[in-house]
C-alpha cells in the first residue's frame, strides 16, 4: 500500500452523497441489506462509539445500543447535514478530521465502525492502526470494504472483459481513490494491527439493477439476510462486514481525557467558546456551528 506518511484524502465537502446516491440512487436495497448486518454484528450495548466516515448519520441512528456516538467526517458539510437530521443532542459528538491524524486520546472507545469508507483510502493498513490506537482493549470494531474477489468481477475476468485479476491479493484502484479489496489481504491488515475476527457477513449479493427493478425491495432483502450468513466460509459478494475486537494489552484513556492534537499528538487541548487550544504546541482548532475541526488549525 500507500508508504506516504500523509496519503491523500477523499473529500466530500460540499457533497449532496446522501441525496443524490442514497435517497434519489434507487439503493434502498443497499440500505436496508447493510442494516440487516450491522444489527447482527453490533454489541446489545456500549459507552463510546467511533463512527469513522459518518457522512450525513446515515447509519447513526442504528448504534442504538451506544451511550454516546462521535460522528467523524472529513467533510463539514457531511457533518452539518448529519447535525440537521440528528439535533443538538449531547449524545452525539461531531469532529471533522483525517482519519490517517485522529485526535483522540489512546484507548477512548469501546466500539468504532468503519462503513463505505475502507474503499476511499490509499493506506488502509495505517487507518486501521489508527482506529486501533484509540480503541479500547475488548472493544469491538466493525469494518466493510469492497471486495475485489466478487462474482461479477470473477466473470468479467474469465471472460476477459476486464484487465486486473480479482484473485491476486493486491488492492486494485479502478477510478482514483476507489479501492477494491481482497478478503485474505484484509483480514492480514486487521490482525497485523491488532484486531481478532470474529464473524464475517456477505452483503448485498443481489446489486444488479436488473434484479433491483424486477423483485420487490423486500424480497431481495430478505434473500440477502439468508446470504449473509455464509459470510464465514467464502466471499463472493460485493460487501464484506467484518466484526472484530481490538486485542493485546494496550492503554485505556484516563477519566475525563478526550481529545488529543494532531499537531504534537499531546492531550493538552483546552477547549474555549470557539477554538480549542493546544497547550504545548499552541496550536489552535476551530470549534463552529457544534463541529469540532481538526483538518486545519486557525492561523496563529
């Protein structure tokens, strides 16, 4: 992968993704076939969620079993749309950061996901050393990606109709940042940082527009959530949803400890009205509209 010790960003500022791909993209299928998985993956409970790539909350209101849920996006305007359709609530928490630079503590969260997004990066393996620096020990961390190795993509290869082999373990990158992943490579990158799998889910095995407009919604659903459950034994769809927990003796966050700056990576951050302020480096960063932003730091 990626060795750039600052790999590019997919930026979604000033996207209308959830509108334009979801609500108007004729993917409820996809919707509601994600659903399906996340509710049989995630714990019954937990105190803190880190949803990385949040966008506009789509997924949000499912992690119901949570205290608190921090909603991070490189993307304001993803966070400001999320903000819209959740409230003001103190249970939700929006931060605007690179998920390569967290701004959290080590150890903070019992439970984190990472949906649609594993696709978009070009160093996958240290996005996930990221996440599992900040998670707690026992944590359960949830991931999907794109999978390289699907049945359609197998077809077109044997028939030879497309140049790159979905078989071989490296990522492809078909349009720019736009990743296909290999199972057995994914699965090396969450043990090699520090993550046990521990049940695998196929999901949306029936994306074919030509199905979608021929079945019912519900009906693909339902077939699908039966498909999901041999998510152990092979993957062949387009959807991989992996369940992990983060293990090995690491830190666990202090009481009261949160936020950390990406600058110098201390826990000094003071918060004020409208910034929060680094008290080592006295790097400052923007707090606007209920956003914490760590993508830029205001000019000193």
């Amino acid at each position: 992968m990626n060795s750039d010790p600052h790999p590019p960003v997919c930026d979604y500022e000033g996207s209308t993704y959830q509108t334009e791909f979801w609500e108007k993209g004729g993917r409820d299928y996809e919707d509601r076939a994600e659903a399906v998985a996340l509710k049989r993956l995630l714990p019954s409970r937990g105190d803190l969620l880190l949803e990385l790539g949040a966008g506009a909350g789509r997924n949000t209101t499912r992690y119901e079993g949570y205290q608190r849920v921090v909603l991070l996006d490189y993307s304001t305007t993803q966070l400001q749309q999320a903000r819209a359709r959740l409230g003001n609530s103190p249970r939700y928490i929006y931060v605007a950061a690179d998920v390569y630079r967290l701004p959290f503590v080590d150890g903070l969260f019992d439970g984190a996901t990472l949906i649609r997004v594993l696709h978009h990066l070009a160093d996958g393996q240290a996005a996930l050393q990221q996440i599992r620096q900040v998670m707690r020990p026992g944590g359960t961390f949830i991931l999907e990606f794109a999978n390289k190795q699907n049945v359609k993509a197998i077809a077109r290869y044997l028939l030879r109709r497309q140049p790159w082999n979905p078989f071989s373990p490296e990522p492809i990158e078909f349009v720019e940042l736009n990743y296909n992943f290999h199972p057995a490579t994914t699965r090396t990158w969450l043990q090699q940082t520090g993550f046990a799998i521990q049940r695998q889910l196929t999901v949306s095995h029936f994306r074919i527009w030509m199905l979608k407009r021929l079945l019912p919604t519900g009906l693909l659903v339902s077939l699908d959530s039966l498909a999901q459950l041999t998510g152990n034994w092979w993957q062949f769809s387009p959807s991989v949803f992996v369940r992990t927990q983060a293990v090995g003796n690491t830190p666990v966050a202090s009481p009261g400890a949160f936020f950390k700056c990406p600058s110098c990576g201390r826990a000094t951050l003071t918060e004020e009205p409208s910034r929060m302020v680094c008290q080592e480096c006295q790097t400052a960063w923007p707090v606007q509209d209920g956003i914490y932003n760590f993508k830029q730091p205001l000019p000193l």
